[in-house]
C-alpha cells in the first residue's frame, strides 16, 4: 500500500468544490441564508425564503406596500449581501407576489 501525504479536511472540501464547478451555487446559496439578517426577523417572516438562479434572487412577497419598500431598497439590500460575501453574487433581486 503507497503513502500518500495527509490532507486537511479543509483542502479536499475546497478541491471538490472546484472540481465540480459548485462555488458559484454556493455563493447562491449562502446569498439566500443571508436574507433574514439583512432585511431583519420581520421582513423576513413576512417574505419567503429566498431562491437563486444565475444571478437573480427571487423573493415572495404578498403585501403590496411591503414589496413596493423593498424595490425601493433594492440595490442596497444587493450591495449589503455582496459586500457580506465578498464577491458580486446577487445581480438583481426581483420581488414577486
């Protein structure tokens, strides 16, 4: 049996995800999590859970006064989450009824 050198947990984790080109959905993914700290328990509650696709968050609003304040807020609910992860991951977010 051949020796191989130990590796972190850490570093095989990280080569996998760059070998299955998964980063970009896990940025997605983390973008979606960071919804309720952003827009805070109360928005968060009264909106669905995020979804991701290529760029584009789409959130479920149903009061129409609601969805009106958060298109306003748009671009900086857009810069927050960036900045928070580091990479420009949201394009636009588009809310929905």
């Amino acid at each position: 049996m051949k020796r191989v050198e130990a590796e972190s947990v850490g570093d095989v984790l990280r080569r996998a995800i760059e070998e299955e080109n998964l980063t970009e959905k896990l940025l997605e993914t983390r973008a979606c999590a960071l919804w309720p700290r952003v827009v805070g328990q109360y928005i968060a509650a009264r909106s669905s859970k995020p979804a991701m696709r290529r760029g584009i968050m789409t959130v479920a609003v149903a009061a129409a006064s609601l969805r009106n304040d958060l298109d306003m807020s748009r671009s900086s609910i857009i810069k927050i989450i960036n900045s928070t992860l580091g990479r420009d991951v949201v394009r636009d977010i588009r809310f929905i009824s």
